[in-house]
C-alpha cells in the first residue's frame, strides 16, 4: 500500500461479488493485523460487515476500488474506507478495422514501446488509426511478461509520447480495463508499468477532439480464444535442432504460431510436432505453402519437409492453423541486416585498441619540465619523455594505439588560470608543443618510437576553442582563426568564458585548422585525431578536415610510408545518439566523421554493473537499449566504446560509490564487454589495473576543484606504471592487468571479436548473449552482470557445424553434441566461446 499524511491506500479491480480482506503486514503480527474488530468504517464507505473476523463488503459492479487505512487519528483502532473510483464495463477488445480517415497526428506512428519490445518500435505492437480519435494496438503475448513501456513514435528521440500520472504526478502501474487520463509529455519522461499475462491484449489511446495533447489510455485483456492445439506446446523439429529436443513456437493469437531459428546455409528437414509425436505431428502432407513463402519441399522421407537455407540468419516458420484441416505453413528468409561500418570489414580502424594517457598527470620523466599544478589529484609534472619510459609497458597490455590529450603550445603565464594550461584543451599555437610537456623534436621521437613497437600514435584536436591569448601566431601558410565569445544564455558575449570560440563562418578559421591536421600527419606521421567537443564545428567543416587528413594519409601510403597511413579521426559529442549524429556522424547520405565516442553504450556498461556518476544503476537490460543502441547510428559509423576517460570518474570509483563489492570481478566483467565490441575500442590510463582515487567515491560538492576531486576531473590521477613510477602491484592488480593483456591478445587474433556481425541471442536482467561472426569464425559472449552463477541454454542449431565450444580465456573445452547447450556463466563474468 502507498503510504501518505498517516494513510495507506491502494486501489485494485475486483470482479461483481462477495469479498472479505484484512490490512496487515507480511508476518501478520499483533498491531498491525486489522479485521472487522479492529478498525472503524469511515465515511462515505461502501458496507463493512464481519466475515469471520474478517472486513466483508460486497461489489455490485466489476470495477476499480480504492481502499484507505487512515491512522493519523487513532493508529491503534484506524478508520476503513472502501469506495468505487470506477466502473469497468465488459471487455470491448474486439480488433477495431483500420480507418482511412486523415488522423489526428498525421503521419507520425504511435507504438507501445518497452521492455516487452526491447523499446523497439516493433510493428507487432503498433497503433494504427481507426477513426474517431482512436488508436489501437491488438497483440497476443505468449507468457506472463511485466513490462515498463509508454505509447510513443518510431523515432530515435521519441519525440511524441504519452504516459498516464496520478494527481501528485507520480507515473503508475496501469490496471487491466481501467479508462485513465493519458497526457502528451516531453522525451525522457518516465514510464507506465502494466503486468502482462499470457493473452490477447488490446491498447486504445483515444485524443481528445481538437487536442492531441490529451487523451484517455484503455489497456484490456481480451477474453481468451482457443488455441488450434489447445495447451499442447508445438515444437520445430528437424536436422537443425537434433529432432528431439525441438524449439518451441509462440501462439499469436488468430490460430497462428511463429518461431525464428538461426540458420547457417543447406539443406534442413524437419517437421512440427509435439513434444510426444502423436498429439501433433505436422508433415508435407498435413501442410500447403502460404503465399509468401519461400519454397519448401517434400523430403520423400518419413513424410518430412525439406528446406533450402541459402542465407545465414534468422528465419522464421508461420503456422496459420485456424482451420486445422488446412493448416498453412509460411517461411520467409532473414530480412536483411544492415551493413554497419566495421562488419566484416579489414579496416584497421575496426581493430584498434587505443590507450589514453593524460599527458600532465601521467608520469614525469623529465624533472626540468611539468606544470606542476592542474586539475586532479596527479602530480601534475606528466611529460613526453615520461610517455616514452612507458611504451614498453604500454604496448604490453597488446594494445595498438595511443590517444595522447593536447600536446600544443597554450602559452603558459599568458592565458589566467595554469590549470587550463596544463589540461592543453585550451591552446594558443597548434604548429608547436608546450615546453611544460617537451618539444617538437620529444614529440617526433615518441611518435617514432611507437611506431616501432607497433603502436598508432593519435594526438588530441581542439579545433572549436582556444584560450585567452588567442592565437597569436599565423600558421606556416600565414592563416590565423577568427576567434570571438561565446554567447550566453541572453544572447551576449560570455565575457566569463576562459577563451574564444572559432568562428567558422569565417573561410580562414576552416583554412587554419586543414592545416593544423595534415601538417602533423605529414611532417610527423601521426595516425589521426581525437577531436574535442566535436559539436563546435560545423558538419561540412569536419567533411573538409576528414577529406583534407584522409588525402595527406593517402598521399603517405602512395609514398611507401608504413605510418601516417590511416588518417582516424574520432569525435567527442558527449550527448544523446540524435546529437552524436547531428554534430559528428552526420547521415549515411552525406557523411561527415565516421567514428565518435559511444557514450551511450559506456553509460548502459557502468549501469550494469557499477553505478554511472548519478549514482544511477541497473542491469544488463542496459547493455543494448532503445537510448544507446547501435542502430541510432548510420551505417557508417564506428562507434568507439570506453569505460572511462579524464572527464568520468573512474569505474573503480563508481563501483565504490554504488557499494557494489567484488571489485576485481566487476572490472573484468565490464572490460569484457570492450573486448566483444565490434569496433574500434578505448582503455584509459590506470583501468588496466582497477586504479581509483583513495578515498574518493561519494559525489563531492563543495569546493571540489580546489581538492582536485570534482567528478569531472578526478580521474585525473598519476600514473602506475610498473617499471617505470617505482609501483609495486598488489595481487590484484597483477591479476587484473594480465587478464586484460590476455583478453586483448584475444582480440587481436579472433576478428570475429572486432569485426564481427553481432546477432543478439539474450537480454535478461542478469544475463546478455551475443553471436559474433566474421567469415567462418564464430564466437559466443556471454556475461552474467549479477552475483550469482547462472547459466544459459544455448541452441547449437544457431551455430556453425563444429563438436566443441572452446573459452579462449580459459582453456574449457564444451563438446557440442548438438540440440541445447547448458552453458554455465559464473557471476560476474564474461565468457568467450569459439566454436570449432
């Protein structure tokens, strides 16, 4: 019961008839166990009599009541009040036939979206119109699912949505038949709740005449129509599955059944049957082909049907047997998936594992240089030459890139506060190195020096501000950036903004910053860019700036250069999917960058299992959502996934602000899910070895800069680096830093990791299972985000022909005898299998 102002209160539907009830706790204790003799009838209630000790009343009408236990005067004798809120007439769920009426939202299509659908807008729970304001959805669920869900459009943003709140504006759980107010309310509000059942249910969203801003929400349960087969389960049995063990149909109500099956091309047959192979046992000669089926054909065997798989994927068999004696049976092939950028691709930006260092916190090689102040708890001496003194241990974590943060020149003593300076987010000359970190000649032997052990070198681009001196150097073809403030929240320049903004209306900021980009691929071959707060540049400026760093690549490749070649550029947008695509990625059409950092995808990971920064927390449902899926994105995107960064607080850290526990695991875990990521990926500095800020977890908000501890900065830590800073690593740690030097040695070998085209097999709450596959290698993920061991029954039909699964980071071995699979995920872990 809701508790408020002394009273608790509940409302619920109850059929026409006799009732009796108490209000007590769970364990019924004196005190708290009210019946007849124990309460007083309050007023305005319907007839309270004593039924065995019990609270009788009767209900004349099947309805919505309410019930309110009111304590505030007397807890010990609290008055009882049961009142009808609502009638509810009989079921009116009948299917309602589309209207071709002009509807009052036009074009836009209405869905309910949630958990049931993945928030997808899935067609099977679409809204059509049927004329005088309505719209209805009319879906069979096939088992009892609780759901979280609001009625919205297909749109990425969710745009247009209706949700239904109580008189305090809390959202509720919606009762079945219960007519409620349904109000138009902005993206991002919360949901309704409903629990479904097994059944046919039927959803009318009903506009007010002339206002599309309200409207009533009925959510019913249709009265149940039998089942061509009654409860016996239909099972899909073939070559596929082993026979036996069969994968079990979902009724749809309207006498048909569906299951999808992952399928590898040949040749299949099979039949659909019961479980014993006599209550049902469905043939070619018990079967006709439905009109858009693709063709099938008799086995000539045991009067089993044949099909022909030509293409790898999900495909789905429809029985429409709602005249039994006809019963059809309709095939129909994958539908086609689309070609995202890094599937089945030899782009090496795919197969990048990058390593973020910031450049001032990270270790100090040279005592002659350093700032010596910034933000964060480091030293804040981090250099070159201390980068270089840790290549060795850098590219033994077998990763193949670094992201160093600015380098450039951000005049110190010239530009207020030094801890901007030290940041570099806030230059002045783009075409020299800050003395505080070393010089052009340091840079050129770090960038050498990488190369040579195998590593991408990325330097960090500020391209759309720089600090309060501006730019007071012309650039080598004598170009300098129009430079002006910000404006504020009234339209004025922000005079307290530490810098300037790029104008680029201005042809010659554009000019100076292609030539800041290719000047450094060329002259020091570095591999690409990190581009900063992406969203300050226009679109068609960073289609130039890509065109013009992409050509300089080419021209080096053409020249024999074995570095300087690839010409990555991945863009900062930390905001939704929409804006990510609006200010980096652009459209498939007219692209713009291709690769920005997936912070979407990063929030649902620490989610899962940590807490993010809010302190907000949830499960594996989280891992691929409506808000953070990959297909917000145009095809030719390469989303690049982290876990943290120095503008986040480190997963460590946000394990300890959410008193998660099982620290190690929990690292490994979500670094997991980078490891299966198909695209390019990012380590911050640290994470290697589940580094955080002693005694840092609990949001600090009170002169947080001055202590260095402010969410946005704390991350910014000195180095650890083993060899190098004097560190000796705990257990721990060790462990955790070879596991992760193993898992990307894993991925480097196994493109069906980085590279791979992702088939979805399980969302749970505790459980996500996917199936990577590049060319013939097959790889399942499988990562348990609770504190208990689970497992998960993988069909081996969806697999490629092999006998075995084999962990590639533990050695396992499972036989693959064919049928289901018990695969068993430990709590915490993420699984690698390679099927061979």
């Amino acid at each position: 019961m809701n508790f408020a102002n002394g009273a608790y209160s509940v409302e619920m539907v109850l059929e026409a008839g006799a009732q009796a009830f108490k209000v007590a706790d769970a364990g019924w204790t004196n005190g708290t166990n009210f019946g007849i003799d124990q309460i007083e009838p309050g007023e305005g209630t319907l007839a309270l009599s004593d039924k065995d000790g019990n609270i009788a009343f009767s209900t004349e009408t099947k309805g919505l009541y309410r019930f309110v236990l009111d304590a505030s005067a007397d807890a010990s004798k609290p008055v009882v009040t049961v009142t009808l809120i609502q009638e509810i007439a009989e079921s009116s769920c009948s299917k309602l036939a589309d209207s071709s009426e002009l509807a009052p939202l036009a074009d836009t299509k209405l869905f309910v979206r949630g958990l049931h659908s993945g928030w997808a807008a899935d067609p099977m729970y679409q809204l059509t119109y049927k004329g005088d304001n309505i719209y209805q959805a009319y879906f069979t669920v096939d088992k009892a699912t609780p759901t979280q869900f609001k009625i919205a459009d297909d749109t990425d943003n969710w745009g247009v949505q209706y949700s239904v709140v109580n008189e305090a504006g809390s959202y509720i759980k919606l009762l079945d038949g219960v007519d409620y107010t349904a109000v138009k309310r902005d993206a991002g509000s919360s949901n309704n709740t409903f629990d479904l059942g097994a059944a046919t249910y039927s959803v009318k969203l009903t506009l007010n005449a002339g206002d599309n801003e309200e409207g009533s929400l009925l959510f019913e349960k249709c009265d149940s129509v039998p089942v061509p087969y009654g409860d016996t389960e239909l099972l899909l049995r073939g070559d596929f599955n082993g026979w036996q063990d069969g994968t079990s149909l979902t009724y749809l109500g309207d006498g048909k059944y569906q299951v999808s099956i992952y399928l590898q091309p040949g040749d299949y047959n099979f039949k659909l049957a019961s479980e014993d192979w006599n209550t049902v046992n469905l043939g070619f000669s018990d079967l006709v082909a439905g009109g858009d089926s693709v063709q099938w054909q008799d086995a000539e065997e045991d009067n089993n049907l044949q099909l022909s798989v030509t293409e790898l994927g999900d495909w789905t068999f429809v029985i429409d047997a709602s005249d039994k004696s006809h019963a059809k049976l309709v095939i129909t092939k994958p539908e086609p998936k689309p070609i995202y950028a890094c599937n089945n691709s030899d782009n090496a930006a795919c197969d990048l594992r990058m390593y973020q260092i910031m450049v001032e916190s990270f270790v100090d090689g040279d005592k002659s240089r350093g700032y010596g102040v910034g933000y964060g708890t480091s030293h804040h001496n981090g250099d070159l030459q201390g980068i270089i003194d840790s290549l060795d241990y850098i590219k033994g974590l077998n990763v193949n890139a670094l992201w160093l943060t600015p380098v450039f020149d951000s005049c110190a003593g010239l530009a207020g506060d030094e801890r901007l300076g030290a940041t570099g987010y806030f230059a002045c000359d783009f075409f020299n190195v800050d003395s505080n970190f070393g010089s052009k000649e340091k840079l050129k032997e770090l960038i050498d020096i990488a190369h040579q052990k195998g590593m991408y070198v990325f330097l960090d681009g500020v391209f759309g501000h720089v600090g309060l001196a501006g730019v007071p150097n012309a650039s080598p073809n004598g170009v300098k950036p129009a430079l002006v403030k910000p404006l504020n929240d009234k339209g004025e320049p922000d005079m307290g903004y530490p810098g300037f903004v790029v104008d680029y209306s201005k042809p010659e900021s554009l000019d100076y910053f292609k030539e800041v980009a290719t000047y450094w691929v060329r002259e020091y071959g570095i591999d690409g860019w990190r581009l900063d707060q992406a969203y300050q540049l226009p679109l068609d400026a960073w289609r130039d700036i890509r065109a013009a760093v992409e050509a300089e690549a080419t021209t080096r490749k053409a020249g024999g250069e074995l570095w300087g070649t690839l010409g990555y550029m991945v863009a900062e947008v930390w905001k939704s999917a929409s804006e990510i695509n609006q200010y980096a990625y652009g459209t498939d059409e007219n692209p713009a960058l291709s690769s920005a950092f997936d912070f979407n995808r990063r929030y649902g990971v620490v989610q899962a299992l940590a807490v993010e920064e809010s302190g907000q927390s949830s499960d594996a449902t989280q891992l691929d959502s409506f808000w953070n899926s990959r297909s917000n994105y145009p095809n030719h995107a390469m989303p690049n996934l982290m876990l943290g960064n120095h503008d986040l607080v480190r997963f460590g850290d946000l394990i300890e602000r959410g008193n998660k526990g099982n620290y190690w695991k929990r690292h490994k875990a979500a670094i997991s899910f980078l490891g299966a990521w198909t695209g390019p990926i990012t380590l911050y500095y640290g994470d290697e070895i589940g580094d955080q800020v002693e005694g840092f977890a609990k949001k600090v908000t009170e002169n947080c800069a001055d202590q260095g501890l402010c969410d946005d900065h704390v991350a910014r830590s000195s180095a650890k680096i083993e060899g190098v800073t004097g560190v000796t690593l705990t257990l721990e740690q060790a462990d955790l830093k070879n596991w992760v030097t193993k898992l990307f040695q894993v991925r480097d070998t196994h493109p069906a990791l980085y590279s791979g085209e992702r088939s979805n097999l399980a969302i749970t709450p505790d459980l996500y299972v996917d199936l990577k596959q590049a060319d013939d290698e097959q790889i399942v993920y499988l990562l348990n985000v609770s504190e208990q061991d689970t497992s998960y029954d993988l069909d081996a039909s969806q697999l490629k022909a092999g006998n075995k699964l084999v962990d590639l980071m533990t050695g396992e071995v499972i036989a693959n005898g064919g049928g289901t699979l018990n695969i068993a995920v430990p709590a915490l872990t993420g699984r690698f299998l390679l099927v061979e």
